[in-house]
C-alpha cells in the first residue's frame, strides 16, 4: 500500500508520519519510509539544489529538479518496495506539485499532471492523507522551528510570501474536493495523537 503525506507548510505531516511509522514498525509491518525531495541517492543531492535559501532558480527548472527526483525515487524506493508487499510511507508526492508549482507558480495544470504521469510511470497514492491548516497558525510553527534549529529550521519555500503558502493551501482545498476517494482531509490544528489516530484510522479502512 502506498500512502503519502501532504500539506501546508507546518502542518505537522513529517511529525505524523513518523508516528505512523513507529506504530506500524511495532506491529511488525514490512515498512518503507521516504520522502520528496530526497528519497533516492540522487534526490538527495537534488534536495540540496532545491531547498537551499540560497538558491535561486525559474519555476521551470524548479519543476524539472522535482521530476527528476521523482522519477529516481519511483524506480529506485517506490516500486520495488510495493512489488514485495511493504507499506510505503511518503512525505510528499505527486500533490505538492500541482499544490506548489501549479497553484502557487502559475503553471498549467494539466501540463503538470502529464508530466508527473511520466516522472512516476502512471502510479498513484493508494491513500493521501493531507494535513490541513490555516497558512498562519503553519507560518509560525516554521518560525518557532527556526528559533530552535537555526537556519537548518528553514528552507527555500518556507521563506515564500504569505500569498504563496494561501495558494498552496488552495490547490491542496482543490486536490481533495477532486479526488474525495483518495485524499483524506485532517485537522491538523488537533492534538498530536488524536491527528494520529485520524491517520491510523483511514489507513486500516484501506488496508482491509
């Protein structure tokens, strides 16, 4: 099963993932965690390019670093760890591009939708779970993450506009009013476990 995590900056979905991550590992669960961009050797290298403040780059070469990226990680994690049954948890996939450079950058959605069928060869999420929150309450935890861990607290699209992260909010509103059988909408200004518990319980609906 594969299962990605989605969301506004700060919303909490690495959190939950990782908390996914260690009940299913107790359970006993062939498990496979990953994330985008980074989840390949390659990917990492391209996560560096594309998430450094200090980079500056036009949203086409933007868009093309995160296929890049995406096309190594289906072949190389994704993949071969469905062919063999594990449970895929990924943090951000396919959504954060319409999401980010679709609703945010001005690119064409359909062009962006051709183009992540060819980056994943046709697959899709069995399940998203997408974190939702307001852009500010989200804005500040980025902020408070900062104040704790420096610079490495931030990266290059955390320090977007305001207006950039509604947008981002907007196309994610947008996914999951087109895609209701798969995106699973949460609250994620609740409490850490009862978000955990909205995970667990949409994932075991689909695994059984």
């Amino acid at each position: 099963m594969f299962v990605t995590f989605e969301g506004v900056e700060g919303a909490g979905k690495s959190t939950a993932l990782a908390a996914v991550a260690a009940h299913y590992a107790a359970c006993g669960v062939d498990l496979v965690c990953t994330r985008e961009p980074g989840g390949s050797a390659l990917g990492r290298t391209l996560r560096s390019l594309l998430l450094d403040v200090k980079s500056s780059m036009v949203s086409e070469a933007e868009l093309f670093l995160f296929l890049a990226d995406r096309a190594q990680h289906v072949a190389e994690v994704i993949r071969p760890a469905l062919a063999r049954g594990a449970l895929v948890l990924c943090d951000r996939f396919t959504d954060s591009t319409l999401a980010y450079q679709g609703f945010a950058r001005g690119l064409s959605l359909e062009t962006l939708t051709t183009l992540n069928a060819a980056a994943t060869g046709g697959l899709e999420p069995d399940l998203t779970l997408l974190f939702d929150l307001p852009v500010e309450e989200g804005l500040a935890r980025v902020r408070k993450r900062k104040e704790e861990l420096g610079e490495q607290g931030c990266d290059r699209l955390d320090a977007e506009a305001v207006s950039f992260h509604a947008a981002v909010r907007k196309g994610f509103h947008f996914i999951a009013e087109h895609a209701p059988s798969r995106v699973c909408l949460l609250d994620a200004s609740l409490a850490r476990e009862d978000v955990l518990a909205a995970c667990l319980k949409a994932i075991e609906s689909r695994r059984h």
